[in-house]
C-alpha cells in the first residue's frame, strides 16, 4: 500500500514556484507510475477541498459533495491538487482497460482519494506550529479583518483525519476507486472564530483585502501565508459534506471546535508540555 501525503503547500515566490513543480506535479507522476507498475494493491491519495473553487455564489447553505465539478482556477494548491486527481484519474482508466483487454497484467491498484478541509489539532498548532491562516490569526493580528459577510471555516482535528487513514487502510471500503470529503458536520464563520479566539474583527472591502493580500506577498517575498489569489479562499467558504465516509464506517471524533481549540487528542498533553515551555522561555 503506498499513502500519498507529500505535498508543498504554500505557494512558492519566483522560481521556488519551478521547485514546488517538481515537488507536486512531477513527483505525483512518478508515484502513480510506481503504484501502477508495481503490483501495490491501493493507493491512498491525499487532495483538498480548495480544489472546489472559492467564488462569489458560494455560501454556507451550500455544502459540495464529492460529485460536484472541481473549479478552482486561480490558488494554485486547489489548481494543483485538481490536476493531480486528473492525471490520477486518467491513469487508472487506462489501467483498467489495459487489464479489460488482456495487455496489463496483475492487481488493479485500489485508488482511495481524500479530500479534507483544514486540519487542526495539539500537534499541528502547538508541536509543529505550522504558519498560515489559522496561526496568523491567533497571533499574527491583533484585529481580523472581515471581506466577507459569510466567510467561513471547517476543521477536522488530525487525530480524525490519522484515523481515516487507518480505517482506509484495513480495506475497510471495497469499491475499486473512490472519493471522500473528510470534513465534520460544522463550520465556523470566520468573525465568530476570531471571538472564540479573543480578537476583535473589522469589516473591510474585498479591494481592501487584496490590496492588504497582495501587498504581504511581495513585500515579504512569500513569507507570509498571503498569496493574491488567497483573498477568495479568505473571503469565499468552501462548506463541504463529510457523510459520505460515515455511511461507510466512521465515525467522526472530533468537532470543529475540538480542532480549533487543540486541547484535546494524542499530542493534547504533550502540546501542553510544549506550551509550558514556550511561557518559561519568555
């Protein structure tokens, strides 16, 4: 079995754009092409819900199904992620049909993709401490900016998202490919995030927004999470339907809140140790 999570996610600035190719694209071709020329019974690959599209008509009333179109066009993680589950898709069918007709032989590797939302949790934000949005947000703003009336969040907690792997693993779904969001049945609009948080939130046009978006990129050169097309995702919610896997099995652990609050799962305590000593160094 081969799990496919690799992946650079932040945008690179200037030519880190040619390496984060090379990382994403061409080394997603060579582990298709290593699963399917090598008898590995399935695959597990990750991609995202970003690959939805963040536009203007989405709401929060609207939650995407793994059957809706992938349309982003513009955030090169959604773009690129989208393109990986094409190429993905295109060599299974070709695989499939080279087995139909008797040139392919062996196993037809079991494609198994998972979309999830954003992922959260004691490790990610306290032992890790990945940068982006969400830690720009607790401690990189003193007040949130709003450009959108609905923007918006969902969390899994990572603990869920180690479990679904694992539920995955032990062929637990039969079918030869399939598609999950991973996603817990919440949300969070973005200006009831930031109370929960203890911030303060000021509404701001979305010329504004880009302006601050596009403004951060380059003067940081890509240091700051803030690429332009970022802004969409920003101001835009993705909202997506998880149920499918539970109708398979799972069961969700977690809620949004659990994700975002991070006190809880296998790395609660020692994230708490990791806190403990963050405080002392200060």
């Amino acid at each position: 079995m081969v799990i496919h999570c690799a992946y650079v996610i932040r945008q690179g600035f200037g030519k880190k754009r040619a390496w984060q190719n090379k990382c994403n694209l061409t080394a997603a071709d060579k582990i298709f092409d290593f699963v399917f020329s090598n008898n590995i019974p399935r695959l597990i690959h990750f991609s995202t819900v970003a690959s939805y599209g963040a536009r203007p008509q989405n709401t929060t009333d609207y939650w995407f199904k793994e059957g809706d179109s992938l349309r982003e066009e513009e955030y090169l993680y959604g773009v690129d992620k989208k393109v990986i589950e094409e190429k993905l898709q295109a060599v299974f069918s070709r695989a499939k049909a080279d087995l139909s007709a008797g040139r392919r032989q062996g196993v037809l590797p079991q494609v198994l993709i998972v979309r999830p939302c954003a992922i959260s949790g004691p490790r990610g934000q306290f032992i890790f401490k990945r940068f982006g949005l969400l830690r720009m947000v607790k401690e990189g703003l003193p007040v949130i900016p709003l450009t959108g009336a609905r923007s918006a969040r969902q969390f899994i907690h990572e603990d869920d998202v180690a479990d679904i792997i694992f539920f995955l693993a032990e062929g637990n779904i039969k079918e030869e490919y399939e598609v999950f969001n991973i996603a817990p049945h919440c949300f969070f609009l973005l200006k009831d995030m930031a109370r929960n948080i203890g911030k303060k939130t000021i509404r701001i046009p979305m010329w504004l927004g880009k302006l601050g978006f596009a403004f951060l990129w380059y003067v940081f050169r890509g240091a700051v999470p803030t690429v332009p097309a970022g802004i969409n995702s920003y101001t835009y919610p993705i909202i997506v339907d998880g149920s499918k896997i539970t109708g398979s099995g799972y069961e969700y652990k977690f809620t949004c809140a659990d994700a975002l609050a991070a006190d809880k799962g296998r790395y609660a305590r020692k994230a708490e140790e990791f806190k403990r000593a963050s405080s002392e160094k200060r």
